[in-house]
C-alpha cells in the first residue's frame, strides 16, 4: 500500500477572537490524519498558534475529519451501527468491528464555531502519494458559523482531477 504524506495546519485572521483552550477540544474530537494524531496550542510572540503532532509526520492528513462508529453483531446476525460519542463502555466492550465516518461540513461548523467569537481559521493540508496523485484540502470555519471546504487533487492514479468547494450557510 502506497503513502500519502504532507502537512496540515491551522491558521487564523488577523482580527480573530479565540478560545484556544476550547477550540483545539474540539478539533480533537475528530481525526484528521492517519497517524494518531492531536492539535496542541502554543504561544508565539503573545498570540495563540496551532500545531498538529502526530506519529507518522502527517500520514493522508485531511479537512474531511472522521469519527468512529462501532458495529455490534446482534443475535440475528444483524449489524447495529452506535456512533462513538453515544456508545457505552459495555457496547466498546462487545464491539464487532469499527467503521469510520466523515463528519459533514454542518456539523463541523456547528460544532467548531463554537469556540471562535470573531473572525475565522482555517485548516489547510497538501499531500503527495508517491507522485500518483497530489491534494489540497483547506476548511475555513467563520465566527458566524459558516463553513467552506475545498478540495483540489490531481495526477494519474485519479480518474479526474478533482476542483470541489462546498459551503455551508447557517440560518
């Protein structure tokens, strides 16, 4: 199997109003690398900064988070899907399998934007796998809950280059 390595970062405007404390426990909510990865904040020059730490120097890094969802074998056989954050430590204790979930753009904004009062940040990542195909990927979530995500990704491994943007409005 083949690697996708780059970088991801977080950024934030000039005019931006914070809760660092709060906002990297809920970027930590979700994953968004394939290395165990977890944001930590910093002081530089007396202004808050990101940083994302992990084991594989930024392994398939992405804006397009993901959380687990466990699967249960019931006793017909069927499958029961239980999203992390509603299962027990009895249903962790009896799961079958994990499944994985990409958390939608509504969701990220309603939950993320909670922790910026003005302005906005944004998360960027870029990755190569082994020349096959390059992306770009960058999540800006604004103070008044909107939300945009964009995707560019090309090369010969990909059927067609890919220039996505997805926004999300709230009410």
């Amino acid at each position: 199997m083949a690697d996708a390595y780059g970088g991801i970062s977080l950024s934030t405007s000039k005019d931006s109003v914070i809760d660092a404390d709060q906002l990297v426990d809920l970027l930590n909510q979700y994953i968004w690398t394939n290395a165990n990865g977890e944001w930590i904040k910093s002081e530089m020059n007396g202004k808050d900064t990101f940083w994302h730490i992990d084991d594989f120097n930024s392994q398939y890094p992405t804006v397009f988070p993901t959380k687990f969802i466990l699967l249960m074998k019931e006793e017909d056989e069927s499958i029961r899907r239980i999203h992390e954050d509603d299962a027990t430590d009895e249903d962790h204790d009896r799961c079958w399998d994990l499944d994985t979930e990409i958390i939608s753009l509504s969701t990220l904004s309603k939950n993320l934007s909670k922790a910026i009062k003005k302005g906005w940040f944004e998360i960027a990542c870029s990755a190569n796998e082994k020349n096959r195909y390059v992306y770009f990927n960058s999540l800006r979530i604004y103070s008044n809950g909107k939300a945009i995500r964009k995707q560019l990704m090309s090369g010969c491994c990909i059927e067609e280059p890919r220039d996505e943007i997805e926004v999300f409005e709230p009410n």
